[in-house]
C-alpha cells in the first residue's frame, strides 16, 4: 500500500484536509478553491463530506479518505 501511495502523490501538489473549526472563522471565502486546486486532496475524519454552505471554506474535491470511521 505505500508503494501505491508513494506513486499516486509522487511530483503532486497534496493538500490534506481536516476537519478544523478555526478554517471558516480566520481563512477568506477562496480557500476551497485553493483546497480544490490541489492534484491530489486527502481528506481526514468525516471532512469527506462538506455541506454545500461550508465548500468555499474547505473545498468538496477528494482523492483520497483516511479515517476510523469510528
């Protein structure tokens, strides 16, 4: 698994993405186009999921999930 990994990012641009309340309160409207910019996006926890409202925020594009799913 960590070759496939180490392939799939390899020369990337990786944005990973967690589920960080103070994003909506201290980063402009853009970030999540600059989330969704990213070649590769590895979202953590539930941030898989972003409300419509919360996207410009923290972007909606995913390439890879990593979470418990507890």
């Amino acid at each position: 698994m960590d070759k496939k990994l180490q392939e799939l990012i390899n020369n990337k641009r990786v944005a990973i993405v967690g589920p960080a309340e103070y994003v909506c309160k201290e980063l402009d409207e853009n970030h999540g186009k600059l989330i969704d910019s990213y070649d590769i996006v590895i979202r953590l926890s539930d941030m898989f999921f972003v409300p419509n409202e919360l996207e410009k925020f923290y972007g909606s594009k995913y390439d890879i999930i990593s979470s418990s799913f507890w």
